[in-house]
C-alpha cells in the first residue's frame, strides 16, 4: 500500500510534528542562534525520511518520532500571554472609572 491514499491525513500529521518539535526545541532554548542549529538537525531527521513509500515502516517511523517527541518534551513550555494558557487571553482590561482629567492629576 502507498502513501497516496492517506497523502493529505499523512502530510498534516507530520507537518504538525514538525512543528511541535520545532516549537519545543524553542522552549528548551531561547537563543535563536542555539536553536537554528536545533532547527536543522529536526529538518534533517524529517528529509531522510521523506522519500520512504512503505506505509507500515512509515506508520511505525512516526509512531517512533511522536514517542520521542512526548519524552523529550519541555515540562514547562513557554506560553505566549494572548494565546491559550497564557496569562492575557481572552482578557479585557476594565475601561478606568475616573474621568480622564481626574485621573491625570493624581
């Protein structure tokens, strides 16, 4: 069996694994220098892969890569403050109760 029956369910897959490792490589590092490097080593391991048609070794590659992924994960990743999780999302800031005038001289 090739790829090509479950090409688009297969190709979102890996691009959400891509970009999680990616994400979490960031987390352990926010040096951008230190992290392309990271950055090139997760491209690597995908493009050795890609030309692989088998779909049970396919299968059995990604299983073994998300497996990877979850281990490895950073325990406390960063979480931007607008997005889920983060400490000012879906937050509305009060409009302030004094006039603007009343508010300026204290």
């Amino acid at each position: 069996m090739s790829l090509s029956a479950y090409s688009a369910a297969h190709r979102l897959r890996v691009k959400t694994l891509y970009k999680a490792m990616l994400k979490d490589a960031l987390d352990w590092t926010i040096q951008r220098d230190i992290w392309r490097i990271k950055a090139i080593e997760i491209r690597a391991m995908f493009e050795r892969n890609r030309n692989i048609q088998d779909a049970r070794q396919v299968d059995i590659l990604m299983q073994k890569a998300e497996a990877d992924y979850q281990k490895g994960k950073h325990p406390d990743p960063q979480v931007w403050p607008r997005y889920f999780g983060g400490t000012r999302y879906e937050r509305n800031i009060p409009p302030p109760m004094e006039p603007p005038e009343a508010a300026s001289h204290h």
